[in-house]
C-alpha cells in the first residue's frame, strides 16, 4: 500500500495493481509446473506408443496437446497415434494444425497429402505435394506422390465419363485402379456399387458398400442400400441388421423406419414358419408361408422360398397330389433347387410313381452329386420301382402308401371276399383266383406288420425269397411259410378269417 502512495494510486486500483502481481507470479508457477507435465506426457506417449499401447498413448498425447495448445510437434505426434489405431479422418484436424503453427513443416505437409490421397481428394493432395516442393525440389516422395495425384484426377474424370455413357464395365475397370490409388474414398466405391447393381450383381456391390458406412460419418443412404440389397437376395437377418444401423443414427428417419417395418414383418413370419416346421406343425407352417408371399409379392425370391416350403410340407402330411402340384410350380419357377426335386420325387413315391420319383431323383443328382439324401433316395426310389414291377403290395390292395391299419384290414376283407377261390366254377378261373388270392393275402401280412410294412416303405420286398436268408425258394412265392392251401387237391375249400 505504501508503493500505491508513493505513486499516486486510488485504492481500488492499487489493489488490482497488486492481485495481477500476485497472479503473474502464480501463473509463473502453474506453467512451469504445466511444462514438466507436458514433457512427462510426450515422453510417456513416445514409449507407449513404441509399445504398441496405442490408446494409452493417445490419453497423454491429449493431455499434452490441452497443456500446450501452440506446440505443433503434439498435434503432429498425437496423429501419428491416430493413423496407428486407423483413424485417419481424426489424424488430419491434428495435420492441418501442425500445418497451421508452422507452415514449413514438410513431413506434416506430406502425412496430410498422404492421407487425402488416400480418401480421393486428389487437388487438395496435389497443394500439399506441390507445397513440399517449393520448399524441397528434390524431395522424392512428394514427387512420386505427385504423380499418383495427378493420374487420380484423371482417372475419375475418365470413370465420371464412361458411367455418364452407360459403360458400367468400362466404369468398374477404371475404378479398379482409382480405389488402388485411394482406398479410403467412399465415393468411388458406391459408383463402383452402383455399376454393379446395374449389371446385376449385387454381391459385388454389397462388397463395395460396407467398408462405406465407416468412411462417411452418419451414412445412412449406405445403410439402408445395403438392407435392400441384402432382402433383395433373400438374407432377411442381413437386411434387419442394416436397417437397425440406420435407425441408430437417425430413429426418425422416414425411408429407413418404412424399410425396417417390412424387413420385420417379413423377418418375423419366416421365422416362425421354419419354427413350425421343427414343431412339425405342417399346416399351420404352410399358412404362415401363404402370408408371406402376400407380404412380399413383389421379390422372386420369398416367393420360390415359399412353395419349396409348402411343397415339403404337403409332402410331410402324406398330400401326393397337392404336392406334386406344388412342387412342380416350385420346379418351374427354380428348376436347379435340389430340395424340390427330392420332395416331388417323395411325393410321386407317395402316389406309387416310381418311374417319375427316379427321375427327379436322378436330375437331382446332376446338380448335387455330393448330397447322401439324394443318392440314398434315389437308390430307394429304384428298389421300389423294381419292387413295382414284380408286386406292390399298396397296389393289391388298392390303397394308398399312407393307408392306416384299419383302411388297410378293409380292403383285405374287401378283395379276400371277391376273389375267393370258392366264388369261381371253372379251372381257370380258380387258378386265377387264387394267384389274386395269395396276393391279397401276402399284401394284408406285410402291411400290418409295423417291421414288414417298414423294409417294403425302404424298397425292399420282405416275402422276395431273394432277400431272406436261407428261405427255401421251392415254395409257392410270397406265401409265408411255403404252404399253398390250393396245392391239397380240387376238392379242398379254404376257410379264412377276417382279421
């Protein structure tokens, strides 16, 4: 206070004479101390990063660039850890103001031509470049960098051009070196995309179309392109997924909310229908199909999916000829789809059309010769087919190969009635009789018995002396125990009974 006198000062004004004293002096301290901190975290993120401890090195190299916000040597050592860790697009910010604090900073210069080269910003790399070499004329990688900016320039004029024309081939092959040159560059990767959904290959443009939802920030467009892709081929939880990406940046956005809504309908009912199917609850499968084929009318694919479907589960519910039907509609629509050629081949053995059931069997094959469900089907499907042409056992009886007991007791007593052997007068007649007789016969055993029932379904003939092991084969065939009843003589007269 005694100074403030001395030199004329009012109070107030000594006072604050006297607290920007004291807060230089303090402010003195903290930045002193603020250096030592500075210095403890560049060294700490030099050895960290030397490490490979990259988001370690990342906290002190953020610390040190808050400490001293005018040191260009920070921000250009802080994006040295960014381009390490792949985060190019936060590296250039730190690039850009190194560039700023010292504008003859090369290496700074070239790290950021580098980086914009690689995201296909082709003039802006070239000012860099060019920069480097005002200051540097022999500095070679400037100069070879140079050269690739200027052929990118070229290159996407040239790419622009021919996709300007319609030339979507000619498009692709110029991006091929465009996206060699500039990987990182989202636009030329969606062109490339667009090039090949207009040439009909959208596996190829769902390929280009990933790596661009990281390279743009809230890429949305590429989102929602993607799940349409993906639900176009079928891949509805590929298409959810995507969709949901969307949603996540923007849970308002119109054209992703109305896509999501149908992704999950869609999603939702073939889900349940494959469910239905495990629960073998066929009917209530087929209905969930029909369903979505009035969601989705309009892609060719849920469609074919939903009459192989239906067409298995016709099949399963023992249904030969709406399932033929089915199946052949299914077969029209996707000739080359093995799983509807086995089903209408099970279905033509359900309807006891082995001729046909082999030949489904067969072109089956030639498109999957690898698959045992195939070749053991089809290796049954000719057991029965040989098995037809001597005695079909569901033909004696004329009924059907899902026949149940009961039905098939009926037709027995039904046919052992007509064609008993007592009904006929002349020796011909009984002959016959008889033949037809001991068919019926034959034909009641071996379907009522579950084990007999089940070898003859496999294509195997449980009466054929062939397939028994050290049967007599003198004996009448096909009657259980070589005994003929008609061999006793004329006069003899059998007597069954009905059960």
């Amino acid at each position: 206070m005694e100074s403030c006198r001395r030199t004329g000062l009012s109070g107030v004004l000594c006072s604050l004479s006297l607290l920007c004293v004291i807060l230089d002096i303090q402010l003195d301290g903290v930045l002193g101390a603020t250096h030592v901190e500075i210095e403890h975290h560049l060294e700490m993120g030099r050895k960290l990063l030397a490490a490979g401890q990259l988001a370690e090195a990342l906290s002190h190299y953020h610390s040190a660039v808050e400490g001293d916000s005018k040191n260009y040597l920070t921000y250009y050592k802080r994006a040295a850890v960014f381009l390490a860790m792949g985060r190019s697009k936060s590296a250039l910010p730190d690039l850009t103001k190194a560039i700023q604090l010292k504008p003859d900073f090369l290496a700074a210069r070239l790290q950021r031509g580098n980086i914009l080269l690689k995201q296909g910003n082709a003039h802006e790399a070239k000012e860099d470049y060019e920069a480097v070499l005002q200051r540097s004329p022999d500095n070679e990688e400037a100069q070879n960098q140079l050269m690739k900016a200027n052929e990118l320039e070229e290159l996407q004029e040239e790419a622009h051009a021919a996709y300007h024309q319609g030339d979507y081939s000619a498009t692709i092959t110029v991006l091929e070196r465009v996206i060699e040159i500039s990987p990182w560059d989202p636009e030329s990767r969606e062109l490339r995309a667009e090039c090949y959904i207009r040439l009909g290959d959208p596996q190829k443009a769902i390929q280009d179309l990933t790596p661009t939802t990281r390279l743009r920030n809230d890429n949305r467009a590429a989102f929602l392109k993607l799940s349409m892709l993906h639900y176009s081929l079928g891949e509805h939880h590929e298409s959810l997924n995507h969709i949901r990406e969307c949603l996540k940046l923007d849970q308002d956005d119109k054209e992703c909310f109305s896509h999501y809504k149908q992704v999950k309908k869609l999603s939702k009912q073939l889900d349940s229908a494959e469910e239905l199917i495990q629960e073998e609850r066929y009917q209530e499968a087929i209905d969930k199909y029909e369903s979505v084929m009035k969601t989705e009318p309009n892609v060719q694919y849920y469609t074919n999916l939903a009459k192989e479907r239906i067409c298995f589960c016709l099949v399963k519910f023992k249904l030969a000829n709406e399932a033929i039907d089915v199946c052949s509609e299914a077969h029209q629509r996707d000739p080359r789809n093995t799983n509807i050629l086995r089903d209408r081949a099970e279905a033509y053995i359900l309807n006891q059309d082995y001729e046909k059931a082999v030949e489904d069997y067969q072109e089956a094959r030639e498109f999957d010769s690898d698959s045992n469900d195939i070749r053991e089907g089809l290796e049954r499907a000719q057991k029965l087919l040989k098995i037809s042409r001597k005695r079909d056992y569901y033909k004696i009886l004329g009924v059907s190969r899902s026949a149940n007991k009961q039905e098939i007791i009926k037709a027995y007593r039904k046919l052992a009635q007509q064609w008993h052997p007592d009904n006929f007068q002349s020796e011909a007649e009984k002959k016959e009789a008889e033949k037809k007789f001991i068919d019926i016969a034959s034909a009641k055993e071996v379907l009522t018995d579950p084990e007999m029932r089940q070898k003859f379904d496999a294509g195997e003939d449980p009466l054929d002396p062939e397939n028994q092991q050290g049967g007599g084969g003198g004996g009448q065939h096909g009657w259980p125990f070589n005994f003929n009843p008609f061999e006793s003589g004329g006069s003899f007269h059998f007597k069954f009974q009905y059960n």
